[in-house]
C-alpha cells in the first residue's frame, strides 16, 4: 500500500482527496500547512506528495525547496496542486523542485494517472 502525503489547507479539498485516495487503497497522512508538510514528509517518509501551493505559515514553493534540498525527502515525488493554472505558476512549481503539475479542482482520473508514473518506479 502506498503512503501519500497531502499538504492542503482546505478543508474541503482535503476531505474530498482524502476519502478518494482511501477509496483507492492509498494510507494518507494529511498536513494543514507547508511546515507540517515538511515534518510529516520527514517523520513518515511518504510515498508521494500532494502539495498545494498556497498555504499559511510556509508556502508549498518553500516547503518543496526544503524537501527536494534534505538527503532524506528529496527523492519523494511531489506533485504541486493549484487553482493557479497560469504557465507561470506552473514554471515556478518547476524551479521549486516540484516533478509534476495539476490544477485545482482537481480533475481526479488525471490526478490518479500523473501519480501512477511516480508510484510504479517505487
């Protein structure tokens, strides 16, 4: 069973993802900000992660910085989540270390396709 990280502030996203991911046979451990994000991806060495990018306390972009730069994280696959959908926003995701892109709301069955790439190589 593959362990997924979701780092999301919303309430409803969160539930929403998380009910889906649990359907689907994944454990998840969920993360309210970017530095809860950044502890959990630490302390339970997910499989991959679902990083939104717009959170209180540190953003995804620095918590993906600080995860992609620590020998222990930099492996795990993050796939940056964001109702921002400019190509700008997408390049950022890039440059901060993120491996894939998705926008909000989340358009599930391609969502659960990027994340099968990430989960097959492991």
């Amino acid at each position: 069973m593959y362990k997924i990280l979701l780092v999301e502030d919303n309430e409803m996203n969160r539930d929403m993802l998380s009910r889906r991911l649990l359907r689907k046979g994944y454990e998840v451990i969920m993360a309210m900000d970017g530095q809860q994000g950044v502890d959990a991806a630490r302390s339970e060495s997910p499989d991959l992660i679902l990083m939104d990018m717009s959170l209180p306390v540190l953003d995804g972009w620095n918590a993906t910085r600080q995860l992609k730069a620590s020998p222990e994280t930099k492996e795990i696959p993050i796939i940056a989540l964001t109702a921002h959908a400019m190509a700008t926003d997408r390049e950022q995701a890039f440059e901060a270390g993120c491996d894939d892109f998705d926008t909000k709301p989340v358009e599930w069955n391609r969502l659960l396709e990027k994340m099968k790439v990430y989960l097959k190589d492991q």
